[in-house]
C-alpha cells in the first residue's frame, strides 16, 4: 500500500483539540485520513497545530528522504 505523506497546521494534525472550549469531541477524522480512506493509501500525518511553513517543509523532506520512493504515493503540504 503506498503512503500519503501530509504536513500542516492544527487543520491537519489528528490530536488537534480546542483550547477554547476543551470539553469538545475532536476525535472525528481529519481530512488526512479521509483522503487516504478514499485513495486506498496509508496516510503518514506530520500534522502539528502551530506548526508554520518552516516546520511543514522540513518535516515532508525528512520523511521524504527517509522513505524509499516506490512507497510513497502522494505528498501534500497543507501551507499556512
């Protein structure tokens, strides 16, 4: 199975909660892990709320250069 491989802010990491109203549910899936749902890919989510551009961009090359080619299937920066 390849891997989708995404990076972004709190619009992208699956642990996201809400510093305003912290008795919400945010367990729901994020869209990483509909979108791999939907391509059949095992998602890879370097996600992190506060993350900037700096963080996203380093973090898909990391995993990029670490991750033999013919696994990944898709790589998305989620800028902010």
């Amino acid at each position: 199975m390849k891997k989708l491989i995404v990076s972004g802010c709190s619009y992208t990491d699956k642990n996201w909660y809400s510093d305003f109203y912290p008795e919400l549910d945010t367990s729901w899936p994020k869209w990483p892990e509909l979108l791999g749902k939907k391509l059949n890919m095992e998602v890879v989510n370097l996600g992190k709320s506060g993350a900037g551009n700096e963080y996203i961009y380093h973090s898909l090359l990391d995993y990029v250069c670490s991750t033999p080619t013919e696994q990944i299937g898709l790589v998305i920066p989620a800028w902010t």
